[in-house]
C-alpha cells in the first residue's frame, strides 16, 4: 500500500497544480547545512502553488478544505521531509535517539477568514511515512552527489504509514505599527492548532517585521513542525525588510519521535514542550520573493545533546 500511496500523491498534486495555473509558486529548502550541522530534521524541500479555486475542478472545489474558502485562492503543494539521528555512520538504531524517516505529503490549505487585520487558515495535510517516502534515496543520492559518507542506518527507519493531518491557525496583522529612522515596523501573532497521526500540537508565536516595505505576507513563510503553507501572493512594491519571531509548542504526537502509531520500532522520549526562535531577511517585489530564514529549534526529545538549528531558502515566483 505505502509505495501506492506514495505515487498516488505526486500523481495528483502535481497535474492539479499544473491544470490551475498558479498565479505563483514557492520552491522552499530547509536544511541544517545552512547552520552547519547535519542531524534530526536535515531536510526539507516543498513547492507550492498559489491557484485560483475557480479553474479546479467543480467536484474538487465542493471537498473540504476548499468548500470552506473565503477567498479566490487556494495554496497546493507537494514536498518532502528527512529526519535522522545525530550519528548516521552506525548501522544499529541507537536507544532513545531520534529515529531515522522520510515523509512524502501533499497539503491543501485555505483561508477560511479574511478582514479586520485577521486571517484564517485551514491546512489538510495527506501522505506517507516510511520507505516509500522515498528518504533514504534521496539523502544518500545527495550525499553521493557532494562526495559525502553515505547514512548507514536508514534499514531501521520507521515502517510505512499513510499520515493525515488537520490544522487551524489564526493570524492577527499589524497588531503594533510604527516607524524607525523613516521605515515601518509591525508586529503580528498568531495561534493554531494541528491534529493527526504525525503531529498533535498547539502553537502561538508572533513576528517583528522592520524594513523598506512590508507585504501583506505574514507570517513569512510559516516554519512550525508541520509543513508551511507559503501562499504569497505578491507585493504592491519592490522593498525588503528583516524579521525575527518566536514559535512555541505544546506537543502531544509527533511521530518522527514518538514513532509509528500501531507499530513497535524505533522511537525517543519526546519532551512536551518546544519553542523555535527565527531571525530572516527578506526582499520583494511585485512578481517575486526571495527569503532566507535561520531557525533555533529547541529540544524536541530527552536525549538530544543540545538545540537544533537548521536555515530555509524560499524563492517565489508569479507565473
């Protein structure tokens, strides 16, 4: 089933994708190469795409989340997602290390409010976990690629399992606006939820913007333990601007920790509580976007050694 599933999902984001015609789509990469480190969460790559919800089909558009859009546009997108322990050079998993996974998703995200300096957003999250996400091929092709040593303990991944995964956010804009040595400042929060058999969590957090121009973008490109969901849709004018912000989490489920769900196997002792600290530069213009993001990540399980750090390059392009 899980190879199926794993097929079945890049066969479907992809042409319905491509027959919407996006308006703009967002190549994002997460990687701890950017901070110098190479363990835990060591890679993400996801493009999504910005679509009218008018040129999807009609019997799409009448399924949830997209029957509960309050705007003309919908974010689609496809990506994956590599998590290994701090050591890949042994072949054996390690007792109450992170275990090695890779996920392959497809994500549909909607905002279901807009107006009043609020926004809504509903994501659905639907993929696979396991070897027929494909993560093994993908670090160790890299890393032939680069001349590095291959990870030796992908055969104790965690087994293969469809994953769904719903969550809610809402986003207050400009909650606090004012002025710097002639240039504007904002500052936004926000506070969700996501529910499913890979995450389970609560989240709140808010961003300080201060630069030339701030877009209606917020919250930047949106790094929490679930996918972000990068539905930028242009800007009025060229500009740039810094921003920093903070995430935190209550965490109930998270299985690239906790491990499969009806399975034995590999697993750690997952800590309930973790927060990210995020500093990023960005630079607009109308038809483009180009960001770069450097992320503190604190403990996520009892025996990590010490907080995680990882960057995300995301460019975005109208079409």
């Amino acid at each position: 089933m899980g190879p199926r599933l794993a097929s079945l999902i890049i066969a479907l984001a992809l042409p319905v994708a491509a027959a919407a015609a996006p308006r703009f789509a967002t190549v994002t990469v997460e990687n701890d190469f950017f901070a110098g480190y190479d363990r835990h969460y060591t890679n993400g790559i996801q493009a999504a795409f910005v679509v009218r919800d008018d040129e999807l089909p009609q019997a799409v558009r009448e399924l949830p989340p997209f029957r509960w859009n309050a705007s003309r546009d919908v974010v689609l997108a496809i990506g994956q997602r590599i998590y290994t322990p701090s050591d890949t050079e042994v072949e054996s998993t390690v007792s109450g290390e992170r275990p090695y996974a890779g996920w392959l998703y497809g994500l549909a995200d909607v905002r279901t409010r807009i107006g009043h300096g609020v926004v809504d957003h509903l994501t659905v999250t639907v993929g696979i976990v396991g070897p027929a996400a494909l993560g093994r091929q993908t670090q160790n092709g890299f890393h032939r690629l680069v001349g590095k040593p291959e990870a030796r303990g992908w055969s104790g991944q965690l087994r293969n399992e469809p994953t769904l995964t719903v969550g809610y956010e809402r986003t207050w804009l400009g909650v606090a606006r004012g002025s710097f040595d002639g240039r504007p400042w904002d500052v936004s929060t926000r506070v969700g939820a996501t529910l499913g058999n890979a995450y389970a969590y609560a989240n709140a957090g808010v961003v300080l913007r201060y630069g030339s121009h701030l877009p209606n973008d917020v919250p930047v490109t949106h790094i929490s333990l679930g996918p972000p969901r990068d539905g930028y849709r242009g800007s009025a004018v060229a500009g740039w601007y810094v921003f920093g912000g903070v995430d935190a989490r209550g965490v109930a489920r998270n299985m690239f920790i906790d491990g499969n769900t009806s399975r034995d196997g590999p697993s750690a002792d997952r800590k309930p509580f973790n927060h990210d600290l995020q500093l990023g530069l960005v630079a607009v213009w109308p038809e483009a976007r180009v960001s770069f993001t450097l992320v503190r990540r604190t403990k996520e399980f009892e025996a990590q050694q010490g907080d995680d750090r990882f960057g995300q390059l995301a460019v975005s392009l109208a079409f």
